[in-house]
C-alpha cells in the first residue's frame, strides 16, 4: 500500500488535518493506498510556496531550467513501472 504526503516547500507534509482518503482499485477492490485530505490551510500554504519558487525559478537562465527539466523527465523514465 502507498501512503502519500502533500509535497510543500520541498517537505513531504500530512494534511493538517490529520486525515487520509483511501484510493481503491476499481478492478479488484483493493486498497491502493492513501492520500492526505487536505485542508484550505494546506492548499494555501502550498500555493504561497510555489509563488515563492516561481520567483526564484524564474530568475534562472532558460539554459539552466532546460537542464533541470530534462533531468528530472530522465529521473521518471528511470523510476517508471
């Protein structure tokens, strides 16, 4: 079973909250795993962290952001299932 975190300022988080929704497979029935319920609270903190990142994101040379990218789309070829 997978257990996922809201990702805020680089930081897995749970929902402030403390509560989960479960994600079941539609073919089986089978828990999957879960995900955070997350709160307005939490939807705001991560909407002011990425405007943060964006400002500095977009300060980086276009040079530097395609190599980001390109790096990061060759980390999920390599960890695809």
């Amino acid at each position: 079973m997978i257990a996922c975190s809201n990702l805020i300022n680089g930081a897995l988080t749970p929902s402030s909250s403390g509560k989960t929704i479960s994600v079941w497979n539609p073919t089986d029935g089978t828990l999957v795993g879960t995900v955070p319920d997350s709160t307005l609270e939490d939807v705001s903190t991560a909407l002011q962290s990425a405007e943060t990142a964006q400002r500095a994101w977009r300060r980086l040379p276009a040079e530097t952001r395609g190599t980001y990218l390109r790096e990061a789309a060759e980390l999920l070829v390599q960890h695809r299932e």
